[in-house]
C-alpha cells in the first residue's frame, strides 16, 4: 500500500478524486474576486466539463483559452482569486488541472481556506464580464474586508508540473478536518490554469436542523458520500444524491447494459422482469439516522430506466466499511435490512415511497440501491430523522441496539 502524502504536498494520490468537486459550477460555487482576467475569466475554473482547445481562435485580447488566465504581470505583486464553494465541508484534495496551458501556466500556486458566515460577508457587487480587466481599486477594497492574506493555507506555495498538452493535471492532498467555506488560489505571479477541482465531503451543522422536519440523510451537500458501485458506465453515483434536480442524463448515475441478459425476457407474476443479475451503488448516510421517506426519480431516462429497484440499509462502523471497500462489498450481507422491498419503476418520474423503517425505527449508517437489470437514475433522497449516536466502535453482541435522537451531535461518520 502506498504512503499517503503528506498534507499540501503534490501527490498522485487519487481516491479524493472520486469525491464532490465542492467549488464546481453545478454545485452552487461562484468566483467572488480575481485580480485580473485578461486573457481568460476566473469563472472557467469552476467550469463542470473538462478544459478544451480551439488552435485557431483569438479573442480581442489575444488567444482564446479555456481556463482561467491573467496578463503578463509587469507590476509588484501576483495574482489570485477567491472563490465560495458551493458546498461547505471538509476539503480532502485538490487538482489544479493546466491542461492546454503549455506555455503559460502559472509556474506556482498556493491554497487558502476561510470558514464564514455569512453574516460576516461584505456586499460583494456581482462580477459581470471581466475578460480584458483588472479588479478596481473599488473592487479591492470590499474584497479586502475578508482578510484573505491571513486564512490558513491548505497548500503552500508549491510549483506546477506540467504533464501531456491536453490532460495535465496537479493533485494535492489535504488533511484538515475543518469546515470551509472559501477558498483563495494563488497563483505566482500570473499564467494561466484551466481548471481548479477542491474535492471533498459536506458538513452540515446538525444542532441547526428542525427536529420535527425530515431531513436528506443522504444529500452530498451534508456530507453524504457514494463509498461503492458495481458500474458505473456514464456518470458516478454520486451525481444522483446531488443538489437540486438533475439537469440532464448527464447529471446522474447510469450503468451499461448488462450483458447477461436474457434473449428473450420476460415478467415474473408480479410484472417484474425475471433477471439474475443487477447493478447497485451504496452509500454512506451524512448522519446515522431513521429513514421513512425514500425518493427516486427517473427524470430523462425515458428509454433507459431501470425495471425495479430496491433499497437496505445497514450499520458500519469505520472498519467495517474499510474492510467491505477493500473487498468491494462481497463480504457477507447479514447486516442489510430492507428499507424498501422490489419496487417496479417506471420513465421518466418522481417515485415518493414510504421506508419499511417507519415502524421499526432502525437507525442506519448505509444505504444500497439496487436497480434490475441496469440503466440510469437521476436522483435519490432518503428522508429521516438523524440519531445521536456516532457509531464507531463494533457492536458486538448488540443486535438490536435502538438509539435515540438528541441535539448536539456535530461530526460526520
């Protein structure tokens, strides 16, 4: 097993990279303040698709590029933007993507990080188009109530490296257990990036929610998180415990045909397609909690959606997810209890169901979809009450331990 990295430094550790990109367009994250957008606006960073390139296409200020990049400084200092996350949480690592950049990438970078409130945030005027200027001397002065030079630094100061023309990527791993909610990127003195990924878990403040009010338990935004999957052909599980409604397939979880189908299929007495085999992804909850509401919608899969699906749930401590993860969820299913029995699902809908859990008031920590035979859903919300109770430590000999809900309990699973 290879070292992990140590924090700020470059690394090509990779599993953060299948976590949320937390300052992503789609997410909500919005470039507040850059110094200077000549070339190329800040806001490209943030861009959901990867960074492209046109050979032959120039702007009024010179080459179109697809990314962030400022001017030739020819001034005292160097040049950075801040950026609010669209989802708040715990940071895990970093890529600073300078793909196309070949000859004008920023030779250095580094990362800053604030936690605030938003009743602390200076009235920042809205950006409008910035390609071809600099920040305003008004413009510096409302940015500088928020102190950026003093936020605590994610990354030092770290050079850039640039790897093939078109897929050049820098990952920085990050170990800090804080809650963020900005971030500054650096970059020494100038250049240009395309794309800057802050990989990552939400964190809700838990004392804050309605004890009375069901609450997402799995929602990416709180700190919910895919943890596996049997496939996942286009889009990550992830996308469908994201925020809002889903946009477009594009914007959900689908898997490949399985090849094990039958040549000719047909329905069991019940109208369920007779089928062996299936596709599932799992999830860990944002907060242990009761489950009694289960949403799962099928919006634009109008010639793809799954025939039926099923939901369990399950507690885990740390270990024993580690250990399911590190046997990709082959080990024994004792544990899964159903939340939802086999439901059949039709195109195109939002399917509100009621959990199995409403009576027996199981607390769970993990979640299974499983979908007959294959293809692709949207969005999934799993409804509930979170409990007290951080389950970390082996239950054994407690099988039917109840917990109870209290305020007060902040941390994530």
């Amino acid at each position: 097993m290879a070292d992990t990295p140590k924090e700020g430094k470059l690394t090509r550790f990779l599993d953060f990279t299948q976590l949320i990109d937390m300052a992503s367009e789609c997410v909500g994250g919005k470039v507040l303040f850059a110094t200077d957008d000549f070339f190329a606006p800040a806001e490209n960073l943030i861009k959901s698709n990867s960074p492209s390139f046109k050979e032959h296409e120039y702007t009024e200020f010179g080459k179109w590029m697809d990314g962030w990049e400022t001017r030739r400084k020819r001034i005292p200092g160097h040049d950075w933007c801040i950026i609010q996350l669209g989802i708040q949480g715990i940071i895990r690592g970093i890529d600073v993507d300078i793909s196309y950049f070949s000859g004008n990438y920023a030779p250095r970078i580094s990362i800053q990080a604030a936690n605030l409130s938003e009743d602390k945030m200076p009235n920042i005027p809205p950006r409008g188009v910035k390609t071809g200027a600099a920040a305003t001397p008004e413009e510096f002065g409302v940015i500088s109530e928020l102190d950026s030079d003093s936020w605590d630094y994610l990354v030092p100061m770290s050079e850039l490296k640039p790897g093939d023309p078109d897929s050049s990527h820098n990952y920085f791993f990050v170990n800090s257990p804080q809650r963020w909610t900005h971030i500054r990127l650096n970059i020494f003195p100038d250049g240009g990036i395309a794309r800057l990924r802050v990989y990552g878990t939400g964190q809700k403040d838990w004392t804050s929610s309605d004890a009375k009010e069901p609450v997402d338990l799995v929602a990416i935004a709180f700190g919910g998180v895919c943890v596996g999957f049997s496939n996942a052909h286009s889009g990550h599980p992830n996308n469908i415990i994201g925020i809002g409604k889903p946009k477009s397939m594009a914007d959900a979880w689908e898997t490949a045909r399985r090849l094990d189908r039958p040549p000719v299929l047909q329905n069991d007495e019940d109208g369920l397609l007779q089928m062996s085999g299936c596709e599932w992804a799992v999830f860990r909850l944002a907060h242990p909690g009761v489950i009694t509401q289960i949403e799962i919608d099928t919006k634009y899969f109008k010639g793809n959606c799954p025939d039926s699906c099923k939901v369990d749930g399950c507690v885990l401590t740390t270990q024993e997810e580690e250990d399911m993860v590190k046997h990709q969820w082959t080990l024994s299913t004792h544990k899964w209890k159903p939340l939802l029995p086999v439901t059949k699902l039709s195109p195109n809908q939002t399917h509100l169901l009621d959990s199995l859990t409403v009576e027996l008031q199981d607390v769970i920590t993990h979640a299974r979809l499983t979908i007959v035979p294959d293809g692709g859903v949207s969005r999934l919300r799993l409804k509930g009450f979170p409990s007290a109770i951080c389950l970390l430590r082996p239950l054994r000999d407690k099988p039917m331990l109840r917990f109870y809900l209290q305020a007060g309990f902040k941390a994530n699973v």
